[in-house]
C-alpha cells in the first residue's frame, strides 16, 4: 500500500502534548497504527507523554531532533531512529535554527493470552 504524504492534509498542532509551540503533521491512520510525516519547527517541542500498549519511533528526514526517552538526552540526526518502547515516556524539542522533518510510526500492539 503506497501512502503519500504530499496529498494528505497538514494538521497544524499547538501544544502537541503540552509542548511548547507548533507541531506540522501529515498523517495516515488505521485501527492498526498512525503513520505520520511531521515538521516540528525551531524552538517547537512536544510534551512529555507515555507509550502504554504502544511504541513510537522516529526517523529523522531532515534536521537534528533532541530527543529524550526516560530521561536520557539524545541527539538523532538524519538517518537516524528515535525508538520508545511501550511502556515507556518520551519528549522530543527541536533546539537547532533548522525545521526537523521526520516520520513517526505508532502501531497498536496486539497483547497475546
């Protein structure tokens, strides 16, 4: 299945999770999982929030993106995948002068018995 994010409508998100700024997002979305093309702009951050029956990774396409997952402060660069796993908390600011463009996926995990 081939998804382009180019006609897909830009949502524009102030705040996203209690961040700070505006958050640009192109996103396809199932009961499955959200796929999401994002531009987070300079000084633009998202608010710290958890991953509960859920992970989130994101590649980074553009820019350097400062990520944090636990606590811990990561640099992710182009080519390189921010991953937190369920169970876990994340947030994520843009410190650079550049826009970061990256991808975001969010599966729904299916729990075995």
């Amino acid at each position: 299945m081939k998804i382009n994010f180019k006609v897909l409508d830009v949502a524009q998100i102030e705040n996203f999770q209690g961040g700070k700024d505006r958050l640009d997002v192109c996103a396809y979305v199932d009961k499955d999982t959200r796929l999401m093309h994002c531009e987070l702009h300079p000084g633009a951050s998202s608010g710290k929030h958890p991953h509960c029956g859920t992970f989130e990774a994101i590649y980074v396409l553009r820019g350097k993106l400062t990520a944090y997952c636990d606590n811990v402060e990561e640099t992710i660069c182009e080519g390189e995948l921010h991953y937190c796993p369920d169970g876990h908390t994340h947030w994520y600011e843009n410190k650079s002068d550049e826009e970061v463009v990256f991808l975001a996926i969010v599966p729904t995990l299916k729990k075995q018995n």
